[in-house]
C-alpha cells in the first residue's frame, strides 16, 4: 500500500516495529498491508456549549485495527496530541497485546484533541457524551468495546456507558469497560495495569535473582498507571525513589512515601508542589540508576539520545509505546545488562481485567476481586513465560518476541478464515 491516511511519529513508530517483526516472521509482502493497516478510521466533529455561552467543535477518531477474532478492544485517550495517526498507532499495538494475552479481540483506540484539564466538569460531561453519541453507529458489545485511557477516568466511561444506553432505551453495560463498580464494572479493574505492572516487575526481579527488599524503583508518570505501580511495587518492599508528572519530578535515594505522594495528588491534581528538597530535572529521572525504570507516562521518552544512558537493571513498559525503534536497536545490544519488559506484554493487565468486565457484563455475573486478580497472574504468567522462552529460542529481543507472538496469531487466524475480517 503506497498511500494512506496514518501518518505522523508514532505511527511510523508502529509501521517500523511491524516490519521489523514481519522480516523476522518473513510473513509475505503481500499479507502485510493487511496485517498492519487499519480495518476502520472513524472521524468525528464533536460539538458542544462552552461555559462561556460559545459553541466549540471538538475533533475525534476512532480507529478499529482488525476484525478477526471477535470485537475490537481499547482505549479513549483525551489530549491535546491525538490525531489519526497515533490512534492508528495505539491501534494497533492493542491487537499485538491483546493476541498476546489470547484476548478474543482485535485492537482499537479512540480520542480527542482536546486538553481535557482546561474543561470544567460540566464540559467534560458533554463531550464525553458527545463523543460517544457520534460513534454510537460503529460501536457495539460485540463491535467495538471502548475503556479508559490517557486524560479519561471511570466517570468518562459512565457518561459513555450512559448515552449508549439511552439511545439504546435500555442498560447495556458491555458496551465499554474501565467503568465504576457502582455502574456494571469489575472490581480490580482500576488498579489492574498498575497491579499487574507490578506483578511482572516482581517476576523479573524473581528471574534475575534480585530481592524486591533491596531493589530500587523509578516511576514515570503519576497518572493512574503510575501511582497504582508506584504503590504495588511499594506494597511489595521495593523503595520508590523517584516519581514525575508532567508538573514536576522528584528523586530521593532514601526513598518517597508513595502513599503522601498519592495524598498530595488527590487534593491538587498533580505532583508538583510536593517537596522542595528532592525537586529534580524531569528529564534526568530516566537516567538516575535504580533497578527499575517505569516509564508509564507517553510514548517515544526512551530514544537512541538516551538509551545509552539508562542505569536500570529493569526496563517495564507502564506506557504504551515510550521506547522507539532508534532506542530498541540500542537495547538490543544491551540485553545482557537490561531486562526489557515491553509495554504489549508489560501493561495488559489493564485490557485482560477490561476483558473479565466485558464477560462478566454479558453474563450479569460478578466475581469476587480475589479471583479477578487470580485469573489476571495466571494469563500474565503464560504470556511472560511464553515471551522469555521465545527470546531464547530466537535470539531475539523480548519486544520481537512479545510481538512476534502476536503478530503470528493475527497472522494464522486472518489465513484461517479467508480475506475478509
Ligand atoms: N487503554 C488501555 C491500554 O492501552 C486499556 C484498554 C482496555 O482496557 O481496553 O491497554
């Protein structure tokens, strides 16, 4: 395919990682288009009422990667640099991580431009349910299933879960996940990425023989991902010395108490403003040593500027795609020193927990949080111990391999069924 609508960073992103898998998989030049470009792209102008008595248009997508096991699954990211292609791009890094994790989805993402902190509650409100309203004709439980991203929250969800309902003329709590408990959601699934984050962290540290009581941790990103791996990885004995958000960055080696962290951020909705004596340069956190290094915040902050320079024994991808092509031809070299684990493998707690909330929505039967949690290790113990035994075999890095593995079950389920999905 020479021409199409994907374009920017993060998608060329996504393009060079896919063909770097594809050569490795020597999958047809012929099927890759198919397995990289978009299924669908919905565009929408979403009006709505400012405060201030003004009518503002607001622009959002939704991209729905694949179609060929059963209904896409992802997040809706509101901020300020979503276009086409980065939902493109987020796309469909949610079919690799969900085909990882035997999801029975292919990948979507949505979003809007806009920066939802600059929009009183009021406006947040109708927009949310603007957005939605606009996508109700290509959405669907068994369609296209939304969740939380960067920049939305449970209270997003609710508001969509809301006007679909409505329209519908009745309650359909399947049509997105990542809602409250109180509106159809499952417990657990709030702290699920960060949890399982946390979890597989564990499972490296395990695998490298080091102790969580001695280890050090870097978090950045304080968003939802952040803080709940910031304080799994707390609750677990490793010390937490350095935090950032995008207002501010802290780093103490005698570590920072993650629970005043999180205190300080319910009450002013960001880090800064915290402390003053532990104040660093943002953009040196990822290269302070430690045995961790959560980058859990955008994509494309670990770079072939910097990838030499990290000090981490462990690398755990919170965010989706933080580290670039440049980066990962780097740490590739370094793989003997840094143990990579790549976001499609590291950050799925959050869609497998979104997946027991879709199925526990369909069959109006709830679990107990002990077994959301149980059924989440188990999925994320295969695929971890799937994703080292592949790298060894192939000599490839975990990355290639996670993808490698999903690619493939994209790849044989689209030769199953024919040229269709
Ligand atoms: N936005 C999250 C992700 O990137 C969660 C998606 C979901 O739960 O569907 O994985």
């Amino acid at each position: 395919m020479s021409e199409s609508i994907y374009s920017g960073p993060v998608f060329e992103m996504a393009r060079q990682q896919f063909n770097g898998v594809a050569d490795h998989l020597q999958i047809l030049e012929e099927d890759r288009a198919r397995l990289l470009y978009p299924k669908r792209a919905i565009a929408v102008s979403c009006p709505i009422h400012r405060d201030d008595g003004r009518t503002e248009v607001f622009q959002g997508y939704r991209v729905q990667h694949h179609l060929t096991l059963g209904p896409t699954k992802g997040g809706t990211r509101f901020a300020p640099s979503v276009d086409v292609g980065e939902v493109a791009a987020l796309a469909v890094w949610m079919s690799w991580k969900c085909a990882l994790a035997g999801l029975p989805y292919g990948g979507a993402k949505g979003g809007i431009t806009v920066d939802p902190y600059t929009l009183s509650p009021r406006e947040l409100e109708a927009l949310s349910r603007r957005y939605m309203q606009e996508m109700i004709p290509f959405v669907g439980p068994h369609t296209d299933v939304m969740a939380p991203d960067m920049g939305t929250n449970e209270q997003v969800m609710a508001w969509f879960m809301d006007t679909y309902s409505m329209y519908q003329g009745q309650t359909i709590n399947e049509i997105v996940t990542g809602k409250p408990v109180s509106a159809g959601g499952t417990l657990g699934r709030r702290e699920a990425t960060g949890r399982g984050v946390a979890h597989l962290v564990g499972r490296a540290l395990d695998h490298l023989g080091i102790s969580a009581g001695s280890a050090t941790a870097i978090v950045q990103g304080f968003g939802n991902v952040g803080s709940v791996t910031a304080y799994s990885l707390a609750g677990r004995g490793v010390k937490i010395i350095g935090v950032s958000d995008h207002t501010a960055a802290y780093h103490d080696p005698a570590g920072l108490d993650v629970a005043d962290l999180q205190r300080h951020v319910a009450k002013r909705g960001q880090l800064a403003g915290f402390s003053t004596q532990s104040a660093i340069e943002p953009s040196e956190l990822l290269l302070r040593k430690c045995d961790v290094l959560v980058p859990a915040a955008m994509e494309q902050v670990i770079t072939w500027q910097n990838a030499t320079e990290l000090k981490c024994r462990i690398l755990a991808e919170g965010a989706n795609g933080p580290t670039t092509p440049g980066a990962d031809a780097i740490l590739d070299q370094r793989r003997d020193e840094l143990f990579v684990l790549p976001d499609i493998l590291c950050n799925a707690g959050g869609v497998i927990v979104s997946y027991f909330e879709w199925v526990q929505d369909l069959q109006r039967l709830f679990w107990e949080e002990a077994e959301v949690f149980d059924r989440l290790y188990r999925i994320q113990e295969r695929s971890f111990q799937q994703v080292i035994a592949r790298a060894k075999r192939d000599g490839i890095s975990h990355r290639m391999a996670a993808m490698a593995i999903g690619v493939s079950v994209v790849q044989s389920a689209k030769h199953t069924r024919g040229l269709f999905p």
